[in-house]
C-alpha cells in the first residue's frame, strides 16, 4: 500500500466529538476526515465481496501528514461475512486504484491465511524503515554542521513517549536504533535526511527533541532548533 499525498489517516478516524453518531462538528458524517487509505480499498472490496464490514491491519502506520512510498506498506484487509470469495484479485487493484484518484495505490494482492493478521502487527528488532526528511533549522547551518549529525549512525536514541501521542501511548522510554543516514544541504537552513532506523523510531521527535524526551537529537546536535517539514516514508522492511 502507498499513500501518495498528505493529509489522508490510514484507518477511518471517528469525529471527536460525536464518536461517529454524526453531528454538525463533522457535517454528519461521523468522521474526522472524509476518507482513508482503509476506505479508499475497503469500499470497492466489500462491493465485490458483498461482505458485512472491513478491517484494516496495517504494518505499522504513518502520520497523517506523512507519505508512504517506495514499494508501500504490507496490510491485509480483513472482510467480514463475505459472500462472493472467487474473487479476481488483479482486476479489484485495478478498479481500487482508480478509485483512489491517484492518492493511494495498492498493488500485489494476494490471498493470505488468518494468522497474517496478528503477524504483521508484531514488532521485530529487525524490522527497519527509511525515511526521507526535509528539516528546517531555526539559526544558519553549512556542511560542517551536518557532518556533525553523521555521528548518530549506529546510536541508540532513547525517546520517552512523545508529547503528540501520550495521550494514547504509555508513557515509556523507548531505545531504538539509527542504522544508516545521509543528508543534502538545500539552503543555509533547510537541509534534506535520509535515514535507516530500527522500527518504532519516532522522526519528528528524532529532529525536534521534543523537549529534551529524545536524546541524542538534531536539535541537540546542532544546537538549533529544528523542525521536520516534510517526512516519507520510502522503505519498510
């Protein structure tokens, strides 16, 4: 699964207000967002299907902000009570994919077993992901700054649940790897990163600190602070 533009949740998000009763908050829809990377496929696979309801499980899962590219993200879409199972599977990415209107694209889909839908949610120290960052820094920066950010390959960076997601998330210290980064000075302060981790890494706060809950950071590094402005994903393994 891709997800080619920003702005899209990749499951169906209730409105806050309402939880998905409807109300004028969200124009009676009962959703935050009109669509989502789960709805884009499940709508044309529940019609094909005829089935009752659709789940997706996704191989972790970007910010709403964020893009996912390269080869995509697994997922498997889950549907309950289908009717029709013969299903041509090529002709549904087919039809899914126009639907999606160039916002999201699903390609190689295959039948799978029902234990793929617990596996693909655990979290292996050998899962990795690539991201490409463009980071804003507040003071000028030059090549000999970022040279200075090289040192964070092979470290272990210990990031306490970030202030964005704790109301969902234990508050924790969690230690996570950087495996592999580069980066491309585009202008005295914006520079773009490339950067392997170890799955579960959280990027924005990687560049931020997040007030000193991450550590070591770029922030830190370079003594300035810095913001992410763009982040994709283009590679989860």
């Amino acid at each position: 699964m891709k997800k080619l533009i920003r702005g899209i949740p990749q499951t169906k998000w209730p409105c806050r207000k309402c939880k998905g009763k409807g109300c004028d908050e969200c124009d009676g829809t009962g959703k935050m967002y009109n669509e989502s990377v789960e709805e884009l496929i499940s709508d044309i696979v529940l019609k094909e299907t005829n089935g009752y309801e659709a789940k997706f499980h996704g191989a972790g899962r970007e910010d709403i902000d964020v893009r996912m590219l390269g080869e995509g993200r697994p997922f498997v879409l889950e549907i309950k009570e289908p009717k029709f199972r013969k299903l041509d599977l090529d002709s549904i990415a087919k039809k899914v994919n126009e639907y999606s209107g160039g916002k999201t694209e699903y390609n190689n889909l295959k039948f799978t077993e029902r234990s793929r839908k617990a596996e693909i949610k655990v979290s292996s120290p050998d899962t990795f992901k690539v991201y490409r960052a463009l980071v804003e820094c507040e003071a000028k920066i030059s090549e000999e700054d970022l040279s200075k950010i090289k040192k964070l390959e092979n470290s272990i960076i210990k990031q306490r649940t970030p202030q964005r997601v704790s109301h969902r998330r234990a508050d924790k210290i969690r230690e996570r790897e950087v495996k592999e980064l580069s980066t491309n000075l585009i202008n005295s302060n914006t520079f773009e990163m490339i950067v392997k981790t170890q799955g579960g890494l959280y990027i924005k706060e990687l560049i931020s600190s997040d007030d000193s809950r991450t550590s070591p950071s770029i922030s830190e590094i370079l003594n300035t602070k810095s913001i992410c402005k763009e982040l994709d994903v283009i590679e989860v393994g």
